[in-house]
C-alpha cells in the first residue's frame, strides 16, 4: 500500500468529487462509525443521504436559527452570565449540544444543567472515538470507553426518546395527530422510511449518535476557533471591533474566514474502490490511500494570496471560491449541517434582518455582545488528547445583560 498525498486547492477539490474515492479516514473508529452515513459509499450513502437531507431543509436551518437557538442559548449560558466566567470550549460544547439533540432527536425532558452535563460528557466520548485516528491515548482504551459510554447512552437518551417517537408514529398512523405534530428531526425520519433503509437497531442508535458528536464536536472548536480570531484581530484593528459590534454580515465574514484556517479535520484520507488515475495522472490502486492535506489547501497561495496562512476578513477570493474553502467538503460528502453552523453568503441585496447568519456567526456574536474576553489570568491550552490542532480549554471572562446595564 502506498500513500499519496493532494494538496493544492483545485486538486483536492477534484479529488475529494471523485466518486471513485470513498470515505475512509473513520475506520479506525469503527466502534462508533462502522456504516453511519458519513463512511457510506454509493447507493447506500445516496439513499440514507436522500432521507436526512429532508432535515436539513434551508426553512428548517432558518427556524433552528431564529426560535430554537435564542432559547437554547438563553438558557445554556444563564449559568455562565451569572458566575461570570465560562471555558469557551464547556460552554460551545453544551449550547451546540442541546441543538443537535434536538434536530438528531434525542430528548431531554429536563433541560437542566446536570442533563445536559450527562450527555455532554458521554458525547465527547463519541467524539474522541470517531477521530480515534488522531488519538494520542492507548486506542484500545478508548474503544472501550465509547462501548460504556454508548451504554449509558442507549439506557438514559435513546430509548425513551425513540419510544416516544414510535408512540407518537403509532398516533399519525391512526389520524390522531397531524404530520406537523411529529417531531422534525433525524431520528423521526429513519423510523418512517425503516423499510426503505435498512438499519439494525444497534446502527440506527450509532447514526443518532454519530449526529450528536459530529454536531457538537465540531461546532464547539469551530466557535472557540473564531471567537479567538475574531477577537484577536479586534485588539489589532480597533476600527473593525467597532465595526464587528454593529455589522453582522462583516461579523459572519470573520468566521468564514476562521473556517477556512481550522477545518475540523486537517485531512481527509479516501480510498479508491477499483484502480483509478488521480489528478495529475498518479494511478491509485484499491490497496492505496489517498490523503487530501484540506488545512493546506485552504492555505494554497495561488487561490487566496500570498497570505493565506493567516486571518484577513478583507480577503478578496476569486469568483466561484467558497470563503471557508473546503471546510465542509464538496461532492457527495459535502457536510449537511453546512448552512446551519456557516449560514448563506449574503448577496447585494441581502437584508441583514432576515439574513440567515449560521449558529457559529451567532454564538460568536453572541459572546461579544456579552463582552466576553479571553481570561488574563487562565491562558488557553492546547488539546493534549488528540494530533487536531483544536484547544483544549479557553477560558473567558463574560458580563451578564444586567451587568452590562449597572
């Protein structure tokens, strides 16, 4: 087996298209992702694509945006306003949580601190064995970790949520409710179409799962990642931090420009199902990998100037070129949550009061209109757990409304 790597923008971008290349950077953390929708290939993934895409409908991202966000969000940081401090990677962690519980379908009756802490901790458990690949940890370990954690989460989360929902399906069935009294979510959706996806019990519980650590997981490091660029850009540019407080189409452009400095994966790994000529000419045999450097491509000079390396919301980018590169992929595993976490890119005409921001854009405006602020005194560390260049902890300051207003 040989590895061959891509790294230059529009090679990637090809090579990440090619339909002759499947997903296989998630193998070594099969105890979790073994056949979930992100590792299907062909007909399986298009059919099992087709069901949970009609979640993700762009009036679905815009209602999660404007009444379910604002509600979660006012409760998950209550605690943090109060005490007036937060870790920034705890506090993304559970506001992106709750949100994809909710369009994954995992119910919390409580909605409480201790609920939320409960599956926050076993889903970062998830997350740790779904990029097992980059571990640092005894990996054996960790799978046994992620067996015991989706125990517990099997017992406490989803059964009762997916016998709520069969109960509920059970009512539609017999025109006692209408479609628009069920829940809109992903689970929902692969118990109406069980005939037509074919997903023991054991995977249907995985795929829930895979939703909420990918979710969370990323979202959360997304957040912590633009919230220290954005702000450490406004401490060089005083003029933009004014500017960033009252434009929040420049605001989402900041973050777009975060995303593409801090893919969640540096890589991606794909490989060939027959033998196949890469771009370039190179020829891939089934036995080889095929390694798409994606933090270096979305550094490729030649695409977005010579310096590409660093944050620059002024950028100007090419036509046709997505402000966070390659960030959410392209093709057929182009991320579903993409318009939910990056928003829409505005247009000439966009009106910001009913533009479609993005939870990432959100949360980050959120935290500077709280005057959130990196901590002086507990300076942000590394994530030691994992070769990802994600942090660990990130400590901030924040000031409740109230406070804001004494």
């Amino acid at each position: 087996m040989k590895t061959i790597t891509i790294s230059g923008f529009e090679a990637s971008s090809e090579t990440l298209a090619d339909k002759q290349l499947a997903q296989s950077l998630y193998d070594e953390g099969a105890v979790i992702m073994a056949d979930v929708l992100l590792v299907l290939h062909g007909a399986a993934h298009r059919a099992r694509r087709g069901l949970e895409l009609r979640v993700f409908r762009r009036d679905f991202s815009r209602y999660y945006e404007q009444v379910v966000f604002p509600a979660t969000l006012a409760q998950t940081i209550a605690p943090y306003e109060q005490q007036g401090h937060a870790d920034l990677m705890e506090l993304g962690y559970a506001v992106t949580l709750n949100l994809t519980a909710d369009f994954a379908g995992i119910d919390r009756p409580r909605r409480d601190a201790d609920e939320t802490e409960s599956l926050r901790r076993v889903v970062m458990v998830f997350s740790e064995g779904a990029t097992l690949v980059h571990s640092t940890r005894d990996r054996n370990a960790v799978r046994e970790e992620v067996r015991a954690a989706l125990a517990e989460f099997d017992t406490l989360f989803y059964q009762p949520s997916l016998a709520r929902r069969r109960v509920l399906l059970a009512r539609f069935a017999a025109r006692e409710i209408g479609e628009n009294e069920l829940p809109r979510d992903v689970l929902t959706v692969l118990l109406q179409n069980e005939d037509r996806v074919e997903l023991s019990p054991d995977l249907m519980m995985r795929e829930i799962a895979f939703y909420l650590q990918a979710g969370s997981h990323s979202t959360a490091n997304a957040t912590t990642h633009a919230f220290h660029d954005v702000t450490s850009w406004c401490a060089a540019h005083p003029a933009d931090a004014a500017r960033i407080a009252t434009d929040r189409l420049f605001l989402q452009r900041c973050v777009h420009e975060s995303l593409r400095l801090h893919p969640a994966s540096p890589v991606a790994w794909r490989r060939p199902v027959c033998p196949v000529s890469l771009v370039g000419g190179e020829q891939a045999e089934s036995s080889d990998r095929v390694v798409v450097d994606l933090a270096a491509a979305n550094r490729d000079t030649s695409v977005f100037g010579p310096d590409a390396g660093d944050f620059n919301p002024h950028r100007g980018l090419p036509e046709g070129i997505a402000p966070w590169g390659l960030t959410f992929g392209v093709g057929v595993h182009t991320c579903l949550g993409r318009d939910l976490d990056g928003g829409l890119l505005p247009r000439a005409n966009t009106d910001p009061a009913t533009h479609q921001y993005g939870i990432v854009p959100l949360l980050v405006a959120a935290l500077l209109d709280r005057q959130a602020r990196p901590d002086p005194l507990k300076p942000a560390l590394r994530a030691d757990h994992t070769e990802r260049p994600n942090w660990g902890s990130y400590p901030i300051l924040l000031q409740a409304p109230s406070a804001r207003c004494a």
